[in-house]
C-alpha cells in the first residue's frame, strides 16, 4: 500500500503530532509523516518530531511582517523540497491565505476544538459553557477560505460538566483529540489516494 508523503504543522508542543506519529507506527496507517514544520522556532513540538526521526523545518512568521502570502509561498517551497503531498494542520495558529488553501485544496486537514459549525475561532470552551451547552467536542474539518468553515471529516464530543471552566473542559477535549486526529486524518488521507491513484 503506498503512504500518502504527509507535513504536519505546528506552533507549540505538538500533542496532537505525537498522537498522529504514534498513528503512523502502523504500517496500515495511510500517511507517512516526513517533515514537521513550525512558525516558531523554539516550539516544543520540533524537539518531539526530531527525536522521532522526522526532518524539521522552522519557519519565522515574524520577518515576514503582515505580508502573510510571502511566508507561506517559503513555506510551500519547504513542502515541496520534502516532496508533501498532504498537511495536517495540528495547532498552528496561522490564519492561511486563500492563496494557500487553494493551492493545498482537499489536501489540508485542520483540528479544531469545537464541534462545528458551532464556535469556529478562539475561546470555544469558555464560549461554549458560557451557552449552557451539554455538550462540547472536537471536529477534524478540511481547510477553506473561511476560517474553519470547511467540510467535516468526523467528530468527537463530551459532556460539560456542572463546575466545568474552559481549562478543565478543554483539558477532556484535548483527550479525544488525540483519539480523533489519527482516525479522521486517516480518512482523509483515504479518500486521497482514492482520488489520487483512481485518476491515474
């Protein structure tokens, strides 16, 4: 079975990385993790996916000012130079340009901590028990132009509890994340090589 050459990116330290490498130790699992990316340079998570074998790259957003387009077309450079053919999208807390999205359409996955379409954004947590919501989650969504607006690959929810505040929510939500990337991202990455190799 060919692996899908798979990016993931991220801006801290990455837990929901090391749930989709741990994911990637099967051979059956149909991506293969081959390069780790950060807009951060001293995110933790660089040192997790080195120690795991995997090339890293560390992109600062930050000479790049507000032209948002120029940081991402470096970045798209380091994709290719790994040969990506997929990204996962696993707390990276850019915001990408339509230039980009378009470019990586179908191919880009996202983790978001809602269950969507409810609360795309920040703060979903504190905005969902501030609903009186029973009920909160996650959602593992294709990237479009709107901000976590695109097509709902699968979701994970949980109970809110009486007591509840954003952290402890956030902290079960973060739980079946690391359940639900792997799985959701798996699917994707199916219907990828459906495509890919169906076209062929």
């Amino acid at each position: 079975m060919r692996r899908v050459p798979l990016a993931i990116l991220i801006s801290g330290r990455g837990s929901n990385m090391a749930a989709i490498l741990e994911a990637s130790r099967n051979p059956q699992w149909p991506g293969q993790p081959v390069l780790v990316v950060s807009n951060r340079p001293g995110a933790g998570g660089l040192d997790t996916a080195a120690k795991a074998g995997l090339a890293t790259a560390s992109i600062d957003h930050k000479p790049f000012g507000k032209d948002r387009e120029a940081f991402e077309r470096e970045l798209d450079r380091v994709l290719a130079r790994h040969g990506v053919e997929f990204i996962a999208l696993a707390g990276f807390m850019r915001v990408l340009t339509a230039w980009f999205v378009r470019r990586w359409t179908g191919r880009l996955v996202n983790i978001h901590p809602s269950l969507l379409p409810k609360y795309p954004g920040l703060d979903t947590h504190a905005r969902a028990i501030a609903a009186g919501d029973q009920r909160a989650g996650c959602s593992v969504h294709y990237v479009s132009e709107g901000v976590d607006e695109g097509e709902v690959i699968e979701q994970a929810d949980v109970p809110v509890l009486p007591g509840d505040t954003p952290d402890t929510l956030a902290a079960r939500v973060l739980e079946e994340e690391h359940r639900l990337y792997p799985r959701a991202l798996a699917k994707a990455l199916r219907a990828y090589l459906e495509r890919k190799d169906g076209a062929a």
